[in-house]
C-alpha cells in the first residue's frame, strides 16, 4: 500500500503526516483482526458472537467478508494505492467542486470523507482530511457511538471500497432496526464492527511472541510479531 500527500488544496506538514500514520497503522492492526475473524465466523464460537453484534445474522455473511477484505487490502496491499489531501477551511472544500456540506455541518466539525465509492484495487483512492480529524480523538475509545479520527476513516474506507450506504449511525434510533440486507450496506456497522477489535499498543517496541521471530510458512519471511505475521499470510499466496 502506498500513500501520497497531495498538497493541493494545502500543504502537509510533518506534523499531521505523522498523526495520520499512526492512525493509518492503528487501522491495519484492526482490518487484519477484523479480517481474520469474519474469515470464522461460521466455525467459532466467539467470532460469531463479534459479528452478529452489528451484523445480526449470516444471510449476508459473504457480502460482510467480501467487504471487510477489500477495507484491509486496500490499506496494507501493494499496488493499492491511497492519495491524501487536507481541506481546512470552507473555501479549500468548495474548490473540490463536490456540492456543499450537509446542513448544520461546518467543516470544522469534519474529520475526513471519501468521494468515491465502491472503486476496484486498481483505482486510487483520495482521502481528504479535515480539521476534526487532527484536533478531536484521532483514535478509537471505549465508546463505540463516539466519533474518532480513526472510526471515521474505516466508516469512510467502507463507502470508498464497498460502496456501503448511510443508513443509520449506531447512535440513531434506526440502527437497531435494520434489516439484515441494511446492516451488509451501512458504514457505520462495518466501523462498529471492525472497531471493536481496536487493540492499543502500549509500547514502542514491536511485540513479540513467544520471544522469538516467527516466519511465514509459505514463503519464509521472518516477522517480529504475530500481528505483523497475519497480516502478510492474509496476502501471501
């Protein structure tokens, strides 16, 4: 996977490079839990138990993986390509020429957004961040109804890669009357479902296991962690 910081609208600074790398890892480690889990879904216990919390039932368990397998290949998988671009102000949005903001909404209220939706593995996406994303909680909390940096960007990772619909957020009464069909299609599941495997790393240091580097036994690579080591077999053929 491979980024760009485009500077147009505005520039980027190191500063905000580096808040979006470390909520672009923080969201690798959670679409290769996610990942791995949906994959079980039909033969563990709690693997089921994780998704039919946003997901209800498994009428659409394939559409469910399909989707979940694209948000983490797009953001760990060579050749797919993301282009990020920062739009701080009002006039910086309208020069995207995409239609106004949603009634009530300021920009400084947006934390990122995707205009695209449901592009295939050899279409770039572009990513546009505002200030919300760098001034509120950029990581995931306790709270899945509260709104971080990194819950909005798997929320919107969803649109752009699965062309997922806003049917209900999971702070709206609608939620949790969704239909079967609604919950495969809403964002807002897949973030609430993918952020429930958040798992904060509280050292600098890459953890380990077992105290030594494992290899991937299909190819050979070594790796300094199990997350690190799931993530490539989930690509590695």
């Amino acid at each position: 996977m491979a980024i760009t910081y485009n500077n147009n609208p505005i520039n980027w600074t190191t500063g905000r490079k580096n808040t979006v790398k470390g909520a672009i890892e923080r969201i690798q480690r959670m679409l290769t839990r996610s990942t791995l889990s949906v994959q079980a879904v039909q033969r563990d216990t709690k693997a089921r138990v994780n998704y039919t919390t946003p997901f209800t039932n498994l009428t659409k368990l394939a559409d469910v993986q399909k989707i979940i397998k694209d948000m983490h290949e797009r953001v760990s998988k060579a050749g797919q390509n993301m282009i990020f671009h920062y739009v701080p102000t009002i006039a910086a949005f309208n020069a995207l020429g995409i239609g106004p903001l949603p009634a009530g909404v300021t920009i400084g209220r947006v934390e990122m957004f995707v205009t695209q939706r449901g592009i295939d593995s050899n279409t770039d996406l572009h990513a546009y961040f505002a200030p919300a994303f760098f001034t509120g909680n950029v990581y995931v909390s306790d709270d899945v109804n509260k709104r971080t940096g990194t819950g909005t960007f798997l929320h919107e990772l969803s649109h752009g890669v699965g062309n997922t619909q806003d049917h209900a957020y999971t702070w709206q009464p609608g939620y949790a009357t969704l239909t079967s069909a609604q919950q495969a299609d809403n964002a807002d599941s897949f973030r609430a479902y993918c952020q429930g495997f958040d798992v904060l790393e509280t050292t600098t240091a890459v953890p380990t296991f077992d105290g030594a580097t494992k290899t991937c036994d299909v190819c050979g690579a070594a790796f300094p962690s199990r997350v690190k080591l799931m993530q490539h077999k989930l690509t590695c053929r």
